[in-house]
C-alpha cells in the first residue's frame, strides 16, 4: 500500500539522520582525541627539553665554601655545575680561551696571594670577561671593602653565612636580577647585607 512506503520513506530518513549525527558526534569525538594526542606529545616533547646547568666558578680558599654554594643552588631548585678554585692564580690559568664563559664567578676576599679584590680587578680585564657578573663572596662587612669592590666592577656584595636557608634566598636574589643590573651595578642594592655594613 502507498501508505506504507510513505512509512517506511519517513523510517529510513529519520534512521539516516540519526546515523548522520551518530557519525558527526564519532567524527568530533575522534578529532578531540587527535587533538589531545597532539597536545600531549607536544608536552612529552617539551618535557624532554634539556635545561642547562648555570656553570658557576667559585674562587675560595675554603672548599667547604664551595659544597655549600652548590648546595643552596640545588636548594634553590637549580642546576648547577660549579667549579672551585682554591686561589686566584689558579682561577686566572683557567678563564682565557675557554669555550665558554661562565654565567657567575663567585669571589672570596681574603685568600692567600693575591686578595679577592685584586683577582677582581684582573679578571675585568681578561678579554670577554668585563660584562660577567662577578660577585665577591666573603665574612667582610667593612664598608671599605664593598666601596671598592663596586670600584673594581663586582656585580653584587655577598657577605657569608652559616645558614643554608639564607644563602639559598641569596642564590634566588642573585638568579632573580636582571642581566643588565648585573652587567651595570648600581650602589643602591649592591651589597645584599642582612646586617648593616661596619665602618
């Protein structure tokens, strides 16, 4: 009967609408995991992005010093490749000609031989050498003392402490600074002094 083909036509139309939205939900839902996959091999590729290590020099007479330095890096959450040096001679062998320059020197005041200021003063003149930050690490307080380091081109005043807690929010201070305050010191701030500096 016609009647029945009119049915039947109708059946068929709305069966081939609900396959159509069956297959557009399918093909949304077969997009979406794509683009899930998509994103995830971008963070798996991202993830295996190698952060360098800062290359930290430490010229100390102490080599305790520079276990602690490098503890309060990692401390702090950073990588690091530190080298120590326990005199300036010794540090000055090293700098010319390498393949790189490293991203901090940390320098002791009181040494045997030559002084922390003065291994400052030569280390500014070793070619490539002006704009790194160096940084004089030491117990001095003396008010001297940070006036011509800051003379000699130091970057930052470090005075020492026993407290790993502190010198590890020192290390953070120190990655926290913008490069050119680093390169081009100002007096204000140059002396990271829990205490106030002695005359």
């Amino acid at each position: 009967m016609p009647w029945i083909t009119g049915v039947d036509r109708h059946r068929e139309a709305k069966d081939n609408k609900a396959v159509d939205a069956t297959a557009r939900r399918t093909c949304g839902v077969l997009c979406s995991i794509q683009q899930l996959v998509g994103f995830l091999h971008s963070v798996n590729k991202c993830s295996h992005v190698e952060i360098k290590p800062y290359r930290i020099m430490l010229c100390d007479d102490d080599p305790d010093e520079a276990l602690f330095l490098e503890t309060a890096f990692r401390g702090a959450g950073f990588q690091v490749d530190l080298e120590w040096f326990n005199r300036c001679s010794t540090l000055l062998d090293h700098l010319p000609g390498r393949a790189e320059v490293p991203d901090l020197i940390f320098i002791d005041l009181n040494m045997p031989g030559e002084n922390g200021l003065e291994c400052l003063a030569r280390v500014k003149t070793i070619p490539g050498y002006k704009k790194v930050p160096v940084i004089m690490y030491t117990t001095s307080t003396l008010s001297r003392d940070i006036m011509e380091a800051f003379k000699n081109g130091a970057s930052l005043y470090l005075p020492k402490t026993n407290s790993e807690e502190e010198l590890i929010e020192m290390v953070r201070h120190v990655i926290s600074m913008d490069r050119i305050h680093l390169e081009c010191p100002k007096k204000e701030g140059f002396c990271y002094c829990p205490k106030k500096a002695k005359d």
